[in-house]
C-alpha cells in the first residue's frame, strides 16, 4: 500500500485551533475522529515531535507532518444488467 506524505504550515488563521479540527479542516478524506486516532497513534508530528494530544492548539507558524495510507485498490466491476 502506498502512502501520501502531508507537510501542513499553521497560518494565522489557524492560530488556537486544536490539531485533529485543524487536520480535519486541511485534509478533509479523514473524519476529526479518524484524525484524532491517527494522533493517538503517534503519527503526526508538530515541530519535529510526535504528538499524541489531539486537543493540542496549534500556534502560526507551526509545522505540522504526517503520513496517510493511500486507499487500497478495489478490483470490483459493475455488471451490465437489463432494466
């Protein structure tokens, strides 16, 4: 499985937001919940540190960095049926 790597820089508008709803907001293909286990996990990192504190409020200038799974590959086909 492929991964997709995501550098993300808090602008000042970002500035008190915590990490998942930031994350959330940036790259939208995960849920707040999704992110907020993807940080529980250890797999984002602010500043250079792992951070395993969803609720973290970020600050301008931040620099946020993560790893996402690319969606596995389907080998489903639809089927040509008479209506």
């Amino acid at each position: 499985m492929s991964q997709r790597r995501l550098h993300l820089q808090v602008a000042s508008d970002g500035e008190g937001v915590r990490l998942d709803t930031f994350l959330a907001r940036q790259a939208p293909e995960l849920t707040r919940s999704a992110w907020k286990r993807h940080i529980e996990e250890s797999l984002v990192s602010v500043d250079g540190h792992p951070t395993v504190k969803p609720g973290l409020p970020l600050k301008a200038g931040m620099a946020v960095d993560t790893t996402l799974p690319l969606p596995a590959a389907t080998s489903l086909e639809g089927e040509s049926i008479a209506i």
